[in-house]
C-alpha cells in the first residue's frame, strides 16, 4: 500500500513538472521582440535630436547588429549620427564576431547551434 502511494504521489510530481516545462516553453514561443531599428531609423532619431544615450540604449534592447563598411559609417556621419553611436554600431559588430568566433572554436561540442545558450544578435544588412 505505501508503494502504491509513493509511485502515485512520483507520476504527479512527474505530471506536474511535466505541465511547468510545457507552460514555460509556451510562454518563451509567445515574446514578441521588437524589430530593430533600420539606418534610415537611426538617422531620423539623431536629426530629431534623440540623444546618443537612448539611441544606443534602443540598439541594445534589440540586439541590433549592424554590419557596415566604412563608406556607410561615413555617410551615417554626414547624416549626423553622432560619434558616440557609430562607434557603438562598430563595436558591436566586433564583438558579435568574437563573441561567434569563441563559442565555435571553445564551445562547439556542447553549444553546437544551442538556441537558449546565448543571446544571438540580430544581424541587420543595410540594403
């Protein structure tokens, strides 16, 4: 009889976890993040004089990664993006290179294309 109750009281403890991972994996597949902000964007909210502070602050809450060529740093320049944000765009891009490059070459056995390990950036090719 005390058999019969602990295999019962462990297939509602199985069925109970069993229902929390479902309920958070359901709740993770219904986030809707925001899309990053395009150049055109960036260009609009620096002319508006939006501060460089809360332009990169909008870039990193998307993830934003932008991978540009020194040509479209420049011209983002004489658009009037500030330095402080072009730098950042820059940067960012770098580490997103490192930050690939270490998890391929260190990691490659254990987070092989693991799509919870690590937030992947949001790559946004200007057209």
């Amino acid at each position: 009889m005390i058999s019969s109750m602990l295999c019962g009281s462990s297939r509602i403890s199985r069925n109970v976890a069993a229902l929390l991972c479902i309920a958070l994996l359901g709740g993770c597949a219904g986030v809707q993040r925001r899309p990053p902000p395009t150049l055109e964007q960036v260009v609009e909210m620096s002319q508006a004089g939006k501060p460089a502070e809360e332009i990169i602050r909008e870039l990193q809450d998307t993830r934003a990664v932008y991978p540009l060529t020194g040509s479209q740093i420049a011209r983002l320049h004489d658009q009037g993006v500030p330095d402080t944000v072009l730098d950042y765009l820059q940067t960012a891009y770098a580490e997103s290179i490192r930050w690939d490059a270490r998890m391929f070459y260190e990691n490659s056995f254990l987070w092989h294309d693991c799509f919870y390990c690590y937030h992947r950036p949001v790559i946004v090719v200007p057209r």
